[in-house]
C-alpha cells in the first residue's frame, strides 16, 4: 500500500470529520465549501470557535488558539467565508488588549481538561503566538478590518526584538511573508537556529518545529531533503504519524494523530515527494 493509500484509511478510522474534508478537498477535488460546512460545527454564537479545535485543549468556550486554527483549515482548504472570518474577528477585536494582541487562550479554558503544556501564565497573556499566525492568514485571505490592522502594527513592532520559540518564530515569520515584508522575514529566519523547539538536524525523534514547518526558500535543498526522507521514515504500520508529547485524553490523542496525519501528507504534497 502506498504512503498516500494508508494514510487516508488511518484518517478514515481515526480522525475528525473537518480533517477528513480538508484531507477530500486536497487530495480528492471535493467543494472547499464541505469545508466550510464541517468548521461551522465549531463556531460559538459569539462569532468566535471553540470545542476543542485544538485537540490539547478541550473547552467548548472560543479561544483565539481556535480561531486561529479554523483560518488555517479555510486557507488549507482554498477557501474563504467572510461571516466566519468577520465574525471571529470582531470577537477577536473584543477580548483583545488595548494595543490588539490577543492571548492563546483566555482564563475559562483553563476550567476545562487540557495538556500539562497549557498551565501557565504564557497561555493567557498576549502575544505574537498566536496574534501573528491570525493577521498573516487574514493578508493572505486578503480580508481586511479594524483589528487586522491594529494587530499587524502590534506584531511587527515586537517581531523586531528577538525570539525566542520556535513556535512564535512560525507563527511571525508568517506574518513577514503575508505582508511582504523581506528584512523582517530574513532577521526572524537568522534566529532560528537558536529558538527553543527548533531542530535542524535529522532524525526527528521528539516532538519539535523542523525547517519542514518554515518557508522552503530559508534552507537548502539538501535539508529540506533529509526532512521529507525523515518525515517518511515516520509513517506508522497503521497509516498514521505519531505524536511525540502527553494529550490530555484518548480523544485528544486520536484527533492530534488525525491532524498530525494530514499535516504529513499536506507537507509531503507540497514538495512533491506524494
């Protein structure tokens, strides 16, 4: 069976029906709109997303890690529905701080279960991770309002200082190349190397962010070459990808396993190796 057979009946068994509609419309040529569809499950009367879109943490409540987890699914997907994305962010621009910034999660998603890796005072104060990764899918969406541009102006000022994680480098180096903006995406890309979660080198045995997750053009050929040979390597006998950290349940675990399975092969596809 090939890489692409058995990975599509693991998300088949194993994985969340929004997965399963991005995985159709990429691989299969469904409407982008099934898409759409399944995201609105997830939708809150608030305009914001909730129940657990990022499968560590489980509240039902909208979070902005959530809604920055639904933009992706739409520009995974081609697709875009301007209800959804004005709706959260009108939401956005309500529990946002003066200056725009938004947390990952705010403080009654920490009434409900979630990974150890959520405790702390990190997860409800703002910050580029995720207020970055939201805006840059807002430019690329070409989707413009009142928060997009004050959030924008927030990020880029703090993307000029140094940083530190792997995972805010991503979601501002995102943010550089939404907005076009060259010098700022070469000062972030000069500082990865040193970011905590970041892992250049193969094999990959833990969880961590690769050059895999950041704009082919800022490595080699031959880097992003032994990453895919890794990534491959990775596959499991059932079809799917492992996760590499502690969910907070059965259930979170199967979804990151689904999502985890369909980033694989979104990535493999993306450079031509499926």
């Amino acid at each position: 069976m090939t890489v692409l057979a058995a990975a599509e009946q693991f998300l088949h068994e194993r994985a969340r029906l929004l997965d399963r509609r991005i995985f159709e419309a990429r691989f299969q040529g469904i409407a982008p709109a099934r898409v759409l569809d399944a995201l609105r499950g997830y939708r809150n009367d608030d305009g914001g997303f909730g129940f657990a879109l990022e499968p560590d943490l489980r509240a039902p409540t909208s979070q902005p890690i959530f809604v920055e987890i639904a933009f992706q699914a739409m520009h995974e997907a081609g697709a875009r529905d301007d209800d959804l994305l004005g709706g959260a962010c009108d939401w956005l621009a309500a529990i946002a701080a003066p200056d725009g910034g938004v947390p990952p999660a705010l403080a009654d998603a920490m009434e409900y279960p979630r990974a150890a890796h959520w405790n702390g005072d990190w997860a409800v104060t703002p910050s580029l991770n995720p207020t970055a990764g939201i805006a840059a899918y807002l430019h690329a969406f070409g989707f413009e309002h009142p928060w997009r541009t004050k959030a924008t102006a927030w990020c880029v000022e703090r993307m000029r200082e140094p940083i530190g994680s792997a995972h805010t480098l991503k979601c501002a180096v995102r943010l550089a190349d939404a907005i076009g903006d060259a010098d700022l995406l070469t000062h972030l890309a000069s500082q990865l190397d040193a970011a905590e979660w970041f892992q250049r080198e193969v094999p990959v045995t833990t969880y961590t962010q690769t050059p895999l997750h950041f704009p082919r053009r800022l490595f080699d050929d031959a880097t992003i070459d032994a990453h895919l040979d890794d990534l491959l390597a990775r596959q499991q006998a059932d079809g799917g990808w492992p996760v590499d950290w502690e969910p907070p349940g059965p259930a979170a675990k199967e979804e990151w396993r689904g999502r985890w399975t369909l980033d694989a092969l979104l990535t493999l596809r993306e450079h031509g190796r499926i």
